[in-house]
C-alpha cells in the first residue's frame, strides 16, 4: 500500500470541500451536503483505501482528529446525534465522515444515505450554519494542538 | 453518562445478534441483515450514546476491537471494501457496524442503507456465509489475545 495519489480519485486530486484544517496525514474538510450544514470529513491525505491499512500510530492519529471533529460538533451544536462513517466505495480514498445529526433534519433517524423523510428545514439550517465558523475556528486550534 | 443499563434499549435488554466474542467492556455480534452474511457489530457493553462518551483508553479499545474485525473480514472474504459505522439514531447505544461489502452486492457501490440496486445473489452470499464460522472462530482468538 503505497499511498502514491491515484489517478483520477478526486481525493487525491482536489481538496474536496472547504478546507477546515490540513495537517501532515489527514486534512478535515466541510463537505457541501444539501440538508447538511454540519457535514465534515476527515480525509487522510495519502491514498489509501482501509483504514487498516494504516499503521496502528496512524489509525490512532487519524482517529484523534475524528474525535475532535464530534467534540466540536457536540460542543457547540448539540446535535441530538453524531454519525460517523468510513465507507469508500465510491470514492475508495480513506476519509470519515462526521455528520451532525438532528431530529427534524431530512432524514432522522434515518442515515444521510437513506431515502428523506421529510421536507428540508431552512430556517434551522440556516442557524447551524451561522455557527461554524466559530465552530471551525475553535476545531483548528485543537487540531493545531493536537499533531 | 453513567452508563447504566436504559429501559427499552434492545442492545441492554438483549444480545443482538449472533455472540461471537464478549469482553468486559464490549462484545462482537453478526447481524441479521437480509443480503449481508458478513455484517458485524462491535457493540459496547455500558448503555452511553455517543464515540467520545467513552474515555480515551476505552475509546481506543472499541476500535482496537473494530480493527480486529475489519481485518478478519479482509482476510478471510477479501471484500471489494469495507465499510464502517458508528450512526445510533434509532438505537443511541453505541455500536459500530463492521460490513464487508462486495461489487455484487445488493446496494454497492451506495451505502446498505440506500436504495438496492440489483436482486440478491444468493449463491454468492452462501459462499460468503461458509466462510464464516473459520472467520469467527479465528476472530473469537485474537480478540482474547487483545484484551
């Protein structure tokens, strides 16, 4: 597992989001979701499909800033639930997404991948929205603490 | 988040599914999902919600077991992916899903949770199912070495 940038994973050619943090292994990025404000993920910047594929000091790092993204989330969202999720395959590059999740969003308890449930609610995106940049603010000096 | 058993909670009240390993602090289960032969669930014994209610000892321990179970599917089934998860919407009692997921398979290249995209392949699935019990057995072994 080389980890070399593959052609054509548009993990390993763009960004793919806005970019929240970027350290040496992985970069958090917020992904534009519809429905979803508070959609980041955790993307390892080498090309590599499992995270068992990753070294026991990298599974543990990568994991780390998995846990400071839901800590961010929890803290200044209070979400009625996380979600986490390593899947790939589509896009078979290792990222985590970290989504936080709400009673009167799309889809609870549904996951995000499932059909909708109900009718977008703008007016309480709009207000998760307007906290993550203090949110992402705060994330990126933990990270920066973190690595 | 004491951690005390929650009234109604299907994964306090019950195993879950099939046993496959149980430890102090959290046990193995195979899911029945239609469609999945090899679908795990790495579920934590104290009832608590969320990833980051555990302490970061117990934290790296959930995934420690996690691993141990990704990379028994990876080498006993070699799955085109792997696919992880941690949502909780329904049941808030913290478990990871642990599937192995093949090209073949009812929803891929989408998530379980999506709509299906193809009939199930029932003879591929039975293979897959008579691997398990080899799987399991080697499974139940490293994961009493790892605690």
């Amino acid at each position: 597992m080389s980890g070399a940038p593959a052609p054509g994973c548009p993990l390993c050619d763009g960004v793919g989001g806005t970019l929240v943090w970027q350290g040496q292994r992985c970069r958090v990025i917020r992904a534009d979701e519809a429905g979803y404000p508070a959609f980041y993920r955790v993307v390892w910047q080498a090309h590599v499909a499992e995270w068992t594929d990753l070294t026991l000091a990298d599974r543990a790092h990568c994991l780390d800033v998995v846990a400071a993204v839901e800590t961010a989330l929890r803290a200044h969202l209070g979400p009625d639930k996380i979600n986490l999720a390593s899947l790939g395959n589509m896009v078979p590059h290792l990222h985590w997404h970290v989504v936080a999740r709400f009673a009167w969003d799309r889809h609870f308890p549904a996951p995000v991948w499932a059909a909708a449930q109900r009718a977008a609610n703008v007016e309480r995106e709009s207000a998760v929205a307007a906290r993550l940049p203090a949110l992402e603010a705060e994330l990126a000096q933990s990270l920066a603490r973190l690595v």
